[in-house]
C-alpha cells in the first residue's frame, strides 16, 4: 500500500521549484518590464541608494531561512524592489567608477537566454552550439582587436582570472624542466617576471598562488606617463640573467588601471623575442580600444603578445561576469591545463575532434559566458562597437578640457576613457608640503561625498602623491551634458568641505 502510494507521488511529483508555462510567462513578462522601467528611469534615479551596510541589512530583514516556499510573484516583487531601490546603478550615465561598464540590454537577455539553455561549456558533447558560439566569440574578438584568428583562447569570469591563465600559460611554456610533474621544487633558478609598477594586483596573487612568490616580481620603474620605462627593464633581464636567475615572462599593459597608460609593446615583445620569454598583455581594459583605426601603434603592438586578457564587462559592455584571454598558440593552453580523467568520454573522434574547453583553462562545468558577448558583437558590430569606444574616449577628453579650464580643479592625465583631476581651492599652493597633505586628505573626503552622494560616481588614483580624482568613461549611456555637470559638482563639494575641514587641518 504504502510503496503504492510513494510510486504514485513519484510518477506525479509534485516539484516546488517547478514553475507552469502560464506562471513562467506571466513572471517573466513582468520582470521584463520592471527591468526596461528600471533602464529608463535611470537618469531620474541617483546612481546610488549611499545608504550604510545597516540600513541595507534593515531593509533586507534578518529573517530565517523560510521552512516552506513563497510565491514567485511575491518573490520576485520583493526582490526587484531591494535591488532597485538600494543598489549602485553602473548602468547609469554618471556612474564613472573604477573600471566597470553599463551592461548592454541584450547582453542581459543573453544571460537569460543561457541560462534557460543551461549548456555546460566544459566539453562540446554537452553544450555543442553553445561551444561553437564561444569559438566564434573568441574568433570575433581576435579580429576586432588585430590578434591573429588561428589563436585561440577562452571566456573567463573576468579581468584577474583572464591574466591568470595568461600567466600560467606562460609559466609551463617557459620554465625548463617539467613543471606539471616536478612542480616548482625542481626549480634550481628562481623564477623572475617583470612588470611595470602600475600593474594591477592580480600579478601579485599570480606570483603567489603559481609557486614564484611575489618577490619574484621585477617591478619595472615607469616614466612620468606612467608607461614602462623600456631601459630599466633591459638592464634588469640582463643583470638577473647574470645573478642566476630564470627571466620567463614580461607582462605589457593596454591600459593601466589607474591612468589608463599604455606601455610599449612592440618594443616590449621584441625584447621577449631576443630573450625567449613569454609576452603577455593586460589589455583588462584597454584592448578593445585597438579596434579603432586611429589607434596608436604601442597599443596595436598586443597583436605580437603570445597572451592577451581583455575584458568584455570593462569595454565590450557585457553585463558581468565575461572575461576573456586569447594565446596566440592553443596548443599552450592545452600543455598547461589538459588532463584526460577517465570518467569522461568527451574526446569525440579522428573525423569530428570534440573541442572541450574544460582542458584549456582552471573550469570543468563551465557556464555559457560567450553567449551575452556574441550577442552584443552581432547587435552593435565592429562598426558599433568602434563607434561606443571612440565617443568614450572623446568624452573623456572633454571633461579633461573642462576641469582644466577651472582654476579650482588640477587636470592631470588623460589616456583612453580615464582622465584624473583634482580639486585645489585657489589660494593653496601645491609647492607647500603641508597644503599638499591637506589637498590630498581634502580629495579623499571629496570622494567620499560624492561616492555616497548619488549625484555621479567617480574613484581615485594615486599621481606621483596626489590623491586623484578619477572618472573612466565606459558607458553608453553617458552624453556630452553629463559630463559637462561635473566640474561644478566637485566644485560645490570641494568648496563646502575646505570650509568644513581647513580651519582643522591648517595652521594659517
Ligand atoms: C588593467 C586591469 N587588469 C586586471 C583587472 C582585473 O579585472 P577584474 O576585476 O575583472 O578581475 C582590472 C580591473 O579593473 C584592470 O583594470
């Protein structure tokens, strides 16, 4: 009777998370319309709630986890109402924070497109279009940014995890033992890998989590452009090659994180051929940029690099997460990360070789990162895509113009979409190193203001000592006249907070 009844409920299970067509639809035509509401009132909203952790944990509720299920209308009221009432928008047009992008609309549909697939992009038997949609991804960014098609390369979660594989790659092509099997204790040279000092931190975790260490990081001195300075790194490989140490790698970037500079990379990857080391370019941010006609020929010089990272959620507009690297060879990808595990039979045959992309990175069950990116690439095209960029990069060089043209505001770079600034009340001097402190701390709490204030959103950089203001425009959405409201943004915030702050911090 009773193994009766339990057949019964499990031929008819009854799946609580299961949705019916009619309710799938029915949630779904809503969400999509609370989302196209949320895009366009985006102008009208603050670019951030600014509210504090508590607040957000007070209006989250600290309830239990629910013993029965709820709703998905309820549900999902609940939770678009959290996230659009107390969240940072980088969507918005004066979100210029950091490096991250608007994500573009269809970029959003395609992570619904594939998740409601659900391919696993590990091996080409479970996910057959979805890993030819990524090789023709990796294809389409090759030949938008001037990387020779015959490489490969793969989607990745982002910036960091793009220049790790990179590293990696470089790391077992260029150590001359076996380092897969010996590991790093059969090094008789200590590794050396060299990098300009504005180099983003993942290639500290890189030394790290890799065996070198990061005191195997040369960190190469730069010029006052804040690109390496090519000299420097010469005399470096060659006295480490005289003291007994291993050069295997140099790292180029296609703009720094702080000032978007650009290092010289054809001088830095004929420096890598005449060492035989592995060239790599952090092009994170700035190597879409090479799409662009009128790009320069340091920044076209990562077609020789033998990795590239490049981030479509930075300047291919992704929504998060997408990174991506590109190897000139695949062949060296495979040599880093191929192992063939007995329980799978992904290998296809000598007529259709599968291609598996579990054995050219760190991931076995992958998600379809490549599907919002493929999109995005046939919406807006190489044409489009030039376009976005180019207005980026012109916008950002008008807000230089402008903040330089106000006598309480120091311009101080502007490289690709990133232009630095900071604010100086006009009687201080710079010369001054107490009034240079004081500015320093000044800009810090100008950034504090503005970040929790919603009015627009910046970040800062360090420039040889001065606390920097700093806006990188990769944003669609952002127009002439966004930009023209900043100057006296930060001046009205500069202003109230030296009155606030001076009569504190500045003998007179
Ligand atoms: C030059 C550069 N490299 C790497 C990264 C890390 O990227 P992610 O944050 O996507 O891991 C960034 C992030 O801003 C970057 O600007």
């Amino acid at each position: 009777m009773e193994s009766d009844s339990q057949d019964k409920s499990l031929n008819n299970r009854k799946v609580p998370l299961e949705m019916s067509p009619e309710e799938f639809r029915k949630v779904g035509h809503q969400l999509v319309d609370r989302i196209a509401e949320m895009f366009t009132s985006f102008p009208q909203r603050p670019v951030t709630s600014g509210e504090s952790s508590k607040i957000i944990r007070q209006a989250l509720g600290n309830n239990k986890l629910p013993k029965t299920g709820t709703s998905t209308d309820r549900i999902f009221e609940e939770a678009t109402n959290l996230l659009f009432d107390h969240s940072l928008f980088n969507g918005h047009p004066r979100f210029w924070g950091y490096i991250t992008s608007s994500a573009s609309p269809i970029g959003v549909l395609g992570d619904l497109l594939a998740s409601a697939v659900n391919p696993n992009v590990g091996a080409s038997a479970l996910s057959p279009m979805a890993t030819e949609i990524e090789a023709q991804t990796i294809r389409w960014i090759s030949e938008l940014i001037g990387y020779p098609e015959t490489g490969g390369g793969l989607l990745v979660s982002g910036g960091n995890m793009a220049n790790l594989v990179g590293f990696l790659a470089g790391r077992t092509a260029k150590v001359n033992w076996n380092i897969r099997e010996e590991g790093m204790n059969a090094a008789n040279q200590k590794l050396r890998v060299y990098v300009s000092k504005a180099t983003h931190t993942w290639i500290e975790k890189a030394a790290d989590l890799f065996g070198l260490g990061t005191k195997a990081i040369c960190w190469i001195e730069t010029d006052i452009n804040e690109q390496m300075d090519i000299e420097a790194l010469k005399q470096q490989i060659l006295s480490d090659q005289a003291d007994g140490y291993l050069p295997i790698m140099v790292v180029g970037a296609a703009g720094t994180v702080s000032t978007g500079a650009i290092d010289p990379l054809p001088e830095i990857a004929s420096i890598c051929r005449q060492h035989d080391l592995w060239f790599h370019v952090d092009g994170a941010y700035g190597a879409p940029a090479a799409a662009l006609p009128e790009a320069s020929a340091q920044l076209r010089g990562l077609s020789e690099a033998d990795s590239v990272a490049l981030d479509p959620h930075k300047w291919l507009y992704s929504p998060l997460e997408a990174g991506c690297v590109l190897v000139k060879n695949p062949q060296t990808l495979l040599d880093t990360f191929s192992f063939h595990p007995e329980y799978y039979s992904f290998d296809g045959s000598k007529e259709d070789p599968s291609l598996n992309y579990y054995e050219f990175g760190f991931q076995n069950s992958r998600g379809f990162r490549a599907l919002k990116v493929w999109l995005g690439l046939r919406q807006a095209g190489r044409d489009g895509y030039i376009k976005m960029i180019r207005d980026d990069i012109a916008l950002s060089k008008a807000l230089y113009h402008l903040v330089e043209a106000q006598p309480e505001i120091e311009a101080l770079t502007q490289n690709l979409s990133i232009t630095t600034f900071r604010y100086v009340p006009v009687d201080l001097s710079n010369d001054d190193s107490e009034a240079g402190k004081y500015i320093n701390d000044l800009n810090q709490e100008i950034l504090n203001k503005l970040q929790a204030g919603g009015e627009l959103y910046i970040s800062n950089a360090i420039i040889d000592d001065k606390y920097a203001l700093r806006a990188c425009i990769v944003n669609f959405r952002t127009t002439l006249s966004d930009i023209q409201a900043l100057p006296e943004i930060v001046i009205r915030t500069g202003r109230s907070l030296d009155a606030e702050m001076r009569p504190n911090h500045l003998s007179n």
